[in-house]
C-alpha cells in the first residue's frame, strides 16, 4: 500500500490508497495524487472586483471568477459551505472549463482578469496555476481570494504568476485559527509576508466576529502587524460577520465595533482601512489619506464617485495612493 | 439531489432581489452584477485525474 504525503498545505496530509487528504479532492489513486477538480469548476461568476474585495486594482472591472469544489480549511461560519465543505462528486453543479476554456469564456465576456476564489483556490492549485499562466501569456490579470493557508514553496511558485490577492487574515491569534477554522496562524502571516515580497497586489480582509476576535487588543496586534511586515498603504478590510453555517448563534456584527476596529487600524497608522458588507458605511470609499479628499466613493459594489487622477492620484494634493489602478500599472512582466 | 420543487422558496427569494434590481436599474442605476457567464454549462460529473503537484511517497517511522 503506498500512501502520499501531500506537502501543498501545511496540513501536510498523509493520504493512503484510495483515500482523500483532508480538502475532499486530492486523492491518492495507486500511488499518485491526484487533482480531482482540474478544470472542472462548480461556481463560475463574473463579479465586479469591489466583491473579491479588491479596492486598489482595476476598480470597476468585471472579474471572472470561479471556485472549485474543496477547502483546507473548515470554517465554522463558512459562507460558500456547501461548495467549500464538499468533495467534487458531491456537487450538484460542475462546469467543464480547462484553463484553455476558461480563459476564452472570460475574453468573450470582456472581463480583464480572473480570479481564483470562493473556497480556497490552494486547494485546485495546479488548476490555479496552469490557468493563471495562460491567462499571463493572454493579458489577463490573476487575482487570487485565499485565507492563504498554504506552504512557502507552491505560494512562491504561484506568485510570480499573481497580480493581486485578498488574503484573510481572520484573527491575530493562534487559538482562534484552531478553534473556528481548523488550521494555525503562522503559515498564514509568512504567506502574506511571501506575497508582499514577491510584488503581489495584496489586501487584507478581517472578519469581526462579535465575541470570538473583536477584542480592540487583539485587532490592534493585527493592525500593527500589518503596518510592521506589509506596509502602512496595505489595505484593510473588517467585514461584516453574519450567522451562517455553524455559527448561528452569534449575531451580526454591530457596526460600532467596526468603527471602533477602523480607528484602532488608522491609529496604528494603517492608510486605507475599510468597512465592508455594510451596505452605505462611509468606510466603503477611498479617501486621501493626506487631506482626507474622497478619491472613490462606493456603495455596496457600486462606484458611485471616482476623483482619483488618470496615474491614481488624488487630485487636491497630488499625493500618489497604491494600487493598480489601470491595466497600465500592472508591473512590468504581470502587465 | 434537491429537486426543483424544494428549491421554490430560494427562487423566490432570488426573483424578489432581482425585482429589486431591476427597479434600481429603473432608477438609472446599472447594476450589472452578479452574472452567469454565456459561454459555460454545467456537464455531468467529469472527475479529472491531473496529477497534482508537490507531493512524494509516504515513508513510514521505524
Ligand atoms: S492541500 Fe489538501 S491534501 Fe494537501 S495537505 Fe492540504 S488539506 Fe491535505
Ligand atoms: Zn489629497
């Protein structure tokens, strides 16, 4: 009998004949390891980029967006549960879609990048990473939704292949990682440090569960973390829990405790620090964090406003805010 | 497999939020998202057997 170590995530699942790692859908057929979901998608949207969220790249643009079946992690109030917390044979839709496929499906509905989202893409990694490849070589741009849960070797593979990423960061705290999503903190932050040092476009979301991470103490340690390894113009996102999954028990995040979470991510210096799944908080927008000018109002998904210049300036006091604003600024080979 | 009957209230729902939109889209909002792409169909199950990537042979301890 030969089984497999599977050395994607840090989970690092011993797999024996015939059985599944722990994600569903890498299986360990007569030896080998198997891809099970490879091209073969169950969520194909086309979204606009605010959803992923991303605020800083290409706003406004529609993303083509897909999600396989799988996930390493195990959420207690996953919201794509029945996608996430699924095998592939278990789903009631799959979509056949190699990456050549796919890419001809997102250029003949005009959207400008792909994005690898929904579950967590580590787990449909050589699916990602071939697609993301020919999406390199078609001038699409590879954006990559993740709770970044992954080992340093196949994230720095992949990276040279990424445009931006959302990456989760859902506590600033160990114990939380085990109990709500089975999993572990430090592979997560060294995978955002990863992503920042190989030139990826990188957001980072929180989401505030009301008693389990809102603690200002412990969203102060992220918020300093951030600014110490990903930069002071790194964004932040505190998103708005709601009950879902095994988590009903909890209720919605009140919005003070975003607010209070904002300003204690601003006082540590953080630039760009938004709301989200508030729907009209004036912390969806984008302000000039030298004079406060709002440079992209937003509602919901919406843009509503858009000052920025045409090199992402802001217009009062010319002061330049990162992101990558125009296919134009995708940096050098990634354009 | 949920039938299509089991599945009415969801539709509902979707079509109220859709008469939503819609009625945004009215008001001289375009809201143009979520959509279905044109070009992909769900298939029956296709298993893909792609070999995956970054793993070896278990050794066992002792
Ligand atoms: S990717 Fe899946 S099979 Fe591989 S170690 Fe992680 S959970 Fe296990
Ligand atoms: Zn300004």
């Amino acid at each position: 009998m030969s089984a497999v170590t599977c050395e994607l995530c840090p989970r690092g699942c011993v797999i024996p004949e015939g059985g599944a790692g722990d994600c569903r859908i890498r299986v360990n057929l007569g030896g080998r390891l198997r891809a099970t979901t490879y091209g073969r998608p169950s969520a194909v949207h086309i979204d606009p980029m605010e959803k992923k969220p991303l605020y800083h790249f290409l706003p406004g643009t529609p993303v083509f967006s897909i999600a396989t079946a799988g996930c390493n992690l195990h959420c207690l109030n996953c919201q794509n549960w029945q996608l996430s917390q699924r095998g592939g044979e278990e789903m009631e839709q799959v979509y056949r879609l190699d990456p050549p496929e796919l890419i001809r499906a997102a250029k003949a509905e005009g959207c400008r990048s792909i994005a690898y989202t929904y579950s967590d893409p580590v787990v449909f990694y050589e699916y990602v990473y071939d697609s993301a490849e020919l999406a390199r070589q078609e001038g699409l741009a590879n954006c990559f939704v993740t709770a970044a849960y992954i080992n340093q070797h196949p994230l720095r593979q992949l990276c040279r292949l990424l445009d931006a990423a959302n990456a989760d960061l859902k506590a600033f705290d160990d114990g939380f990682y085990r109990q709500v999503n089975g999993a572990t903190l430090k592979p997560v932050l060294d995978a955002l440090v990863t992503m920042r040092e190989e030139g990826v476009w990188l957001e980072v979301t929180n989401l505030v569960i009301p008693t389990l991470n809102d603690d200002p103490a412990v969203i102060r340690r992220l918020a300093r973390w951030v600014r110490a390894e990903l930069g002071a113009q790194t964004p932040l996102h505190f998103s708005r829990f709601q009950p879902q999954y095994r988590m009903r028990n909890l209720p919605p995040t009140p919005v003070e405790t975003l607010d209070r979470a904002r300003r204690e991510a601003q006082d540590a210096g953080l630039e760009h620090v938004y709301v989200g799944n508030v729907l009209g908080h004036a912390g969806n927008s984008t302000y000039c964090p030298r004079d406060g000018t709002l440079l992209i109002g937003r509602v919901g998904f919406m843009i509503t406003d858009y000052a920025l210049t045409a090199d992402g300036r802001c217009p009062s006091c010319n002061e330049r805010v990162p992101g990558v604003w125009r296919s134009a600024d995708l940096s050098g080979d990634r354009r | 497999m949920t039938t299509t009957a089991e599945r009415g209230p969801v539709r509902q729902g979707r079509r109220r939020a859709l008469g939503l939109i819609t009625g945004l889209g009215a008001l001289g909002l375009a809201i143009p998202w979520p959509r279905r792409p044109s070009q992909a169909r769900p298939v029956q199950r296709l298993p893909s057997l792609r070999e995956a990537d970054y793993y070896r042979p278990h050794e066992l301890a002792g």
